[in-house]
C-alpha cells in the first residue's frame, strides 16, 4: 500500500462495531497500525470483538458499551479514547437500526427509535468528539445508505433519516473545513450484512469480489471506501458522500 492510502491519523472512534461493516473498518485500521475504539449496545460482544483484534493486529483496540443516542454514553467512550490512547483523529459514525413496516404502519415510537440511532445518534458522537478531531486536524466519515438518496418502500424512517445524514455531512463539511476536520459519507447499497442475511438470505459467501456485474456488496468493500476517505488521498474530499452499490439501475421500464 502507498503511504497516501494509509489511514491518516493514530486513534479511530468506530461505532457499530461488533460486526458486518464496523468489524470490517475497525480491523481494517488496526492493521494500519491505528489504536481503535470500537462501540456498541452489546457489552459481552463488544469487549470479545477488541480483545480479539488486540490479539491479531499491530495496533490496540478498546471495546466500550455505548448506545449512541444517549449523549453521557457517548461522552464516555470519547473520554475512554483520550484516556487509552491520548486523544482522537477520526470517527467513523457507523452505529444504525431499522426495520421494515408501511409508512402508516410505523409508531412514534418506532419513527424515534430509528431516527434516534441513525441521525441522532451521528450528531451525539461527532459533537461529542468534536474537540479532539479539531486539536489535531482530524477527519469523520458517516456511514449513510443509499437509501437516503433514492429513498426506500416500507423503510421511509430509515430512508429519512439517511438522508439528513448525507445532508448533516455537506452541511459540516463546509463549517469544519477551517477547523481542519474533514467529513465525508458513504452511502452503501445492499451490503452482505448479518442483517441482510437475516432479510433476504444472501451470505457474504455469496458475493464474488471479482463479478462488476452485481448490486450487493461486502463489508470490506464498504470498509475499503471508508479507509479511502479517512486517508490523505481523500484530502481534496470534504462534504462528499460516495454511493458504492454496484450496477447503475438507469434502465427504465415504460408504464401507463
């Protein structure tokens, strides 16, 4: 790898990162030789997932327990960054839930939940952590969904709540250029997610890296992108979300 690909900075934030995408990134970083904090709202799995990537990559990881949208857990896990490691460069806002009902059919309490996790969640971490990524110049990559663009049938909380991600993004792309903080978003299609498999049965096995003729993708294909934005070859990249989802869908169908 050519050192302009190598994540720039020494400590990442990941939340979400347990399994599928946030697994993938937060390996993906240790071997870069990056100190990781990694989150979620399972304490046991968590823990096991930062011991067991302390074990096998060069850098450390900490697991903490933290459901994003409660601003003092999230304020912990910053403070358990600068406490392990001296501080923080780059967050990776990965944390996020959904479910699939009719747009009439979703409660208030189901709306707020997802709305919660998706885009409240992104706010509590990256305010929370925004004075560490200022000291040092640092760089957020949010993880939105494809699905904030296109919009999704019988995920309209989801698809809401994803596209004010990719706007939140545009939005403090441009306010934290002149703090030195980048931020940037990828916005995945169908990825080969436990969940997904859970949804439709395609397992990660499934899916050929080498096959460009597809829509669904892989967890390090998306941990790829992240590495991508989080490096110094995305330096002239603020504000910007990439869509990594396969096949263009550009062929229409004529209907009365």
């Amino acid at each position: 790898m050519t050192d302009q690909f190598s994540v720039d900075g020494d400590v990442a934030l990941v939340t979400g990162a347990s399994r599928g995408i946030g697994r993938v990134t937060a390996e993906r970083f240790a071997a870069d030789g990056v100190d990781v904090v990694i989150c979620s709202r399972d304490e046991t799995e968590i823990e096991s997932t930062a011991d067991e990537i302390t074990n096998e990559y060069p850098a450390a990881a900490v697991g903490v327990e933290c459901d994003v949208r409660e601003r003092d857990a999230v304020e912990a896990v910053v403070d358990a960054a600068r406490e392990a490691f001296g501080g923080l460069d780059v967050l990776v806002n990965n944390a996020g839930a959904s479910f699939m009902a009719g747009f009439t059919d979703i409660s208030a309490n189901g709306w707020q939940s997802v709305v919660d996790v998706n885009l409240t969640g992104t706010y509590n971490c990256t305010q929370a952590a925004a004075d560490e990524l200022a000291d040092g110049g640092g760089s957020v990559v949010n993880v939105a969904s494809a699905a904030g663009h296109q919009g999704a049938p019988y995920m309209s909380h989801y698809a809401a709540a994803k596209a004010a991600v990719i706007n939140l993004t545009k939005t403090l792309g441009y306010e934290w250029a002149g703090d030195g903080v980048r931020v940037n978003c990828v916005a995945p299609g169908y990825v080969a997610t436990p969940g997904l498999a859970t949804q439709m049965g395609i397992e990660a096995e499934q899916v050929e890296r080498e096959d460009p003729d597809r829509n669904v993708g892989t967890s390090a294909e998306i941990a790829d992108v992240i590495q991508f934005l989080t490096s110094e070859a995305a330096s002239f990249l603020t504000g910007e979300t990439i869509t990594p989802h396969g096949v263009p869908a550009i062929e229409e169908t004529p209907e009365l």
